[in-house]
C-alpha cells in the first residue's frame, strides 16, 4: 500500500483545501481537534483557513451559534466522533462538520446522520492501519497539543512536505 500523505501537516493542509468556504470565517467558525492527532491535523487546517483552533473540551458559550469543524486524524469508527458532534450540539453549535484525511468507508452513513457534511480526502475500504497511509506518523504528545493550541507552531511529524495531492469532499447526500 502506498503512503498517501507525508504527514499529519501536509494532510490538514490538504483537507484545508476542501473546506475553503469557511476561511477567514473566525467570528461564526472554529476548528476543534478531537484526539492528540487530531489537534496536530486541525492546527494546519485552522492555520489554513485562517480560523481558530480549539480543544473539544471548550465551554458551550464560545461555540454557541458557531460553525465547528470537529477534525480527527482517521475516523476508523464513528463513535468518538458522533459522541463529539453530539456534545458540540448540546453546546449550541449551529453546523458540525466532521473532517478527517482518512475514514473507513462504512462509517459515512452513521457520520451523515449527525453532521452537516463529511471532509475527507481518502476513504479506503478497509483502512487498516492509518500508519501505512503517512510516511511518518508518531505519537502526538500532550505537550504538542498544547503549544499547538497555544498557536505555537509544533514540528509534529518533522519537515514539511512537497508537492499537492488530490482532494475529495464528500457533502451530505441530497
């Protein structure tokens, strides 16, 4: 199997890439990372697209009335994201995006259910072990987390990569 993405910087700016109607968007959007990879694949789309960055755990008052894209590094099952979207809809987002370079292809008819729309750029069938699909993929660490979230840039998986990949977004079904 070849490896689709450098690594989680160039698969964040990537996935930036299919989410473009939201730059720039600070004052009604946000992008929230659900798991340690999925804060390090969240900062470079939020730096992308200009928005901000914010752990899930954030109080329901500054994601009240708010756009949020809920970014984890693979969704291989759905459930810690659709437990997340359902916490950011208790909180009083008004539109819930789950994003991710990778997801396992069955789960995007339970992610249709509770989102407003699905990102991803690779949906293989089965995914397998996401580490085959990044030429580097090691640990995130919570003290990257937190200078990610802090705004300071973490070199989480090395250098920066070269070179543009194609890109799928897949919207709700009509």
């Amino acid at each position: 199997m070849p490896t689709l993405f450098t690594d989680r910087e160039e698969a964040g700016r990537l996935l930036a890439s299919c989410l473009t109607e939201y730059t720039n968007r600070g004052d009604s959007a946000l992008v929230m990372g659900i798991s340690n990879g999925g804060v390090a694949v969240g900062s470079e789309l939020a730096r992308a697209l200009r928005l901000p960055l914010r752990p899930l755990s954030l109080p329901g008052s500054e994601i009240r009335d708010k756009a949020v894209i809920l970014v984890d590094e693979v969704i291989a099952s759905p459930e810690e994201m659709r437990n997340g979207i359902a916490a950011l809809r208790l909180a009083g987002a008004v539109r819930v995006v789950a994003a991710a370079p990778l997801l396992e292809r069955g789960v995007l008819p339970q992610l249709w259910q509770e989102a407003n729309d699905v990102a991803f750029l690779m949906a293989p069938m089965p995914l397998g072990d996401p580490a085959h699909w990044f030429q580097r993929f090691p640990p995130v660490s919570d003290t990257e987390v937190a200078d990610l979230l802090l705004g300071r840039k973490a070199a989480v998986d090395g250098r920066r990569p070269k070179g543009k990949r194609n890109h799928l977004v897949q919207l709700r079904p009509e």
